[in-house]
C-alpha cells in the first residue's frame, strides 16, 4: 500500500521539527516553521487556483499575443472540479457599461479591482458549485477580443457575441458534456488554437439562416441608405461588406433611428407577402430589431433575425444546458441598454437592471417592478452592480 500525501507530509515535517529542536537554537526554529508553513499555505492557495491576480497576463504578454480571450483561470479551475448538467445556476452578463467601465473620476486600475473582485467572488463561490459564467455582448467576436486584453476579464464558459449573432463555447468539458446529452447533434465546429479550446456553435447559425435571406437583406439595406443619405444616416458596413444577420445603422436622434426601423420591418413584411402569393411553402422572413443609446448622444440600430438578440441566444444556450430540466430563476441575466431588453424581460429568469442603465431600461423596471418579484434594479452601477444582482438571487443555489 502506498502512503498518502497527507502522511508523508507529516512525517517529514515531524522529522523536521525533532532535527531543528536537536541542533538549531529555538528562536531559529521559530523561524524555519513559519517559513516552511507560510510556504505551503502560499503552495497550496496556487494549487486550487484562489490566487485570479497571478493568472492574467503582464502588458508584455498582451502586446506579444495576437488573440486574447480573458484569462483561462476558469478552465483551470475545471481539470480539477467536473462541471455537469444541468448546472446549479447559470450567469449571463453584459460587457460594457454592465461586468466592465468605469464611473466619472474613477482610474481604469480602480475599475480593473472591482472586475478582480467579480472574478475572485465567482471563482471561490460559484464555479465550485457549478455555475457557468456567459458573456452576452454587442461586441464581434473581434472587439471582445480587445476587451479581454484591456480588462482583466476571466475567458467565460460561453460567449455570446455581436447582439446574439453568434456563440462560442471555451469550457471543452461542458461542450462534450451538451454533445452526449443533446438529443440532436449540436454541430459544433472547432476554432481551437494552440493556446485556447474554442468551438463556434454552427447549429445555432442553421437556426438563424431558417429564417434569413440574406441576398434580400443587403439590397434593401442598400436602398436604406439611398432614401436616408439626405438626413445623415450612415450604416457601417464592416469589412467592406454586409455582416451575416446583422444590420446596423447609426442615427442622431432616436426617432429617425425607430423610422429606419420601421421602414425595414415594412420592407421585409412586403417581401413576405409577395412571396407568399407566389408560393404556399415559401419561409417567411421575421426581424427583431433594437435601438439603444450611444456614449456620443447618437443612436444605433440593429437589425436582426426575430430569434436572435441576447435573449433568443440566451435561450438556445439553455436549452442546450437545462434540456429535459426545470431551468426557472436559475438564469441571472444582467444588463443596462436597450439591446439587453430581450434577455432581460423574459419573466423564466431573475433579471438584474444596472443602476446606470440607460432612461428607457430604468423606465422599464419602474413599470414592471411590481408584477415581478425576479426583477432587481441595482444600488451599485457596473461591476459591483453585477456583484450585488448575482449574490441577491445566489441564495437559489445551495
């Protein structure tokens, strides 16, 4: 039989002791034990990944490496404790202005301890107790990227990018783990690089593209443009072309915002009508679209596919993780600008409304508040915001 850990342990510290106590005088042996307990205190802390300072990278690092998708602190964590399904509570926040920023007069090192603060929080806390943390952003996959070399953000066990656009899966066990569960195949494709485990969900795509035309999307967009060049109204095309699912547009007031809106809805709802007198079996298009306020006073506009948004790709990740299962408050969705509404209204899960969100989420909260008991509005702006809206509905997870 072999020793444990434990034992050897004891008997070399014993061993220690009795060698030191013979020859060495007691102020010294003072010493040494202290030293050596210190040490293996500092050893074991490191062992069980409690230490998320040490694991972010220098400036040197980030400057040195092309990709970056948060610190891989969590998926350390996991090839010592197995996550499984369903999990105890699932987190979905926004980025910017939400689990990231910073207050008037306040440093980005001061925005930087709070985010650290979050992560400690849910490395000790929740992931022992098999949360999984997702990222829901308006952010590309590209611009989340430049977050995570910014921001000391922990890499998420899931991101959402580009107003539910598209998904990513990072926590390869809890992606095997949906892959054997999933009564469906879930059609992942691997993305993974040396360094990071990334799988993009390609079923989720399928799902969209149900639904989408996207030859007619960007004719129309074009014609938008031609009928609103006159009243400034610019719609960026990214990479010099129009984004798969995606239409933006940028206004300087909300009302020519919502107009743009509207007028792509009448279009879409035409070339739906005539379609179908065409033909029976023809798929209708649906659109969803949001409107949300810019740091510039401007407005942006975002055309979507109806079951995208944060809150269709929030669904469809639960549907993945809780299937079969009862999933009620155990989603705690946090956001602060209009493209969160859609997560945020679903009555299934306990929505937390920042204290600095923008007028018309506030207005939102101030109207429903009393018919929903899951419904929070923080004390606390961004990062401690987050905090404050996950240990409020923490006490569903025992």
């Amino acid at each position: 039989m072999f020793m444990s850990k434990k034992f050897l342990f004891f008997f070399f510290f014993l061993f220690l002791l009795v060698f030191i106590k013979v020859f060495l005088s007691s102020q010294f042996l003072t010493f040494i034990v202290v030293s050596v307990f210190s040490f293996f205190v500092w050893r074991k802390a490191n062992k069980r990944n409690l230490l998320p300072s040490s694991c972010y990278p220098s400036n040197d690092e980030k400057k040195k490496n092309g990709n970056c998708f948060g610190s891989s602190h969590l998926q350390q964590f996991y090839e010592t404790y197995n996550i499984s399904l369903p999990p105890m509570l699932v987190l979905a926040t926004d980025l910017d202005e939400t689990l990231i920023g910073v207050c008037d007069n306040e440093t980005h090192e001061q925005g930087e301890k709070r985010l650290k603060q979050f992560n400690e929080m849910w490395l000790t806390q929740y992931a022992p107790k098999n949360c999984v943390l997702v990222y829901a952003t308006g952010r590309t996959f590209e611009k989340y990227q430049l977050a995570a070399k910014e921001w000391p953000l922990l890499k998420p066990d899931i991101l959402i990018c580009q107003d539910g656009i598209k998904i990513y899966w990072f926590n390869k066990q809890l992606a095997n783990l949906v892959e054997s569960n999933f009564i469906h195949k879930s059609n992942f494709v691997d993305q993974s690089t040396q360094e990071d485990f990334i799988l993009f969900d390609k079923a989720w795509d399928e799902h969209l593209e149900e639904i989408w035309n996207q030859q007619y999307v960007e004719t129309t967009q074009s014609e938008i443009i031609s009928e609103y060049s006159s009243q400034t109204m610019t719609i960026p095309i990214q990479r010099g072309r129009v984004e798969r699912f995606f239409v933006c547009g940028i206004a300087k007031t909300r009302e020519i915002a919502m107009e743009v809106a509207k007028r792509f809805k009448d279009k879409i709802t035409q070339h739906n009508v005539e379609n179908l007198s065409k033909n029976s079996n023809f798929v209708k298009m649906d659109i969803h679209y949001t409107l949300f306020a810019r740091s510039n006073n401007s407005w942006f506009v975002t055309v979507l596919p109806s079951r995208a948004g944060k809150g269709g790709a929030v669904s469809w990740v639960q549907s993945r993780l809780y299937f079969g299962h009862n999933c009620d408050h155990k989603i705690v969705v946090c956001g602060d600008n209009e493209n969160d509404i859609s997560m945020l209204t679903k009555s299934e899960y306990c929505s937390v409304i920042m204290n600095n969100s923008t007028s018309e989420l506030i207005n939102y909260y101030e109207e429903y508040k009393h018919s929903r008991n899951n419904m929070i509005k923080t004390e606390q702006p961004r990062t401690l915001g987050v905090i404050e809206g996950l240990q409020y509905f923490s006490k569903i997870v025992k």
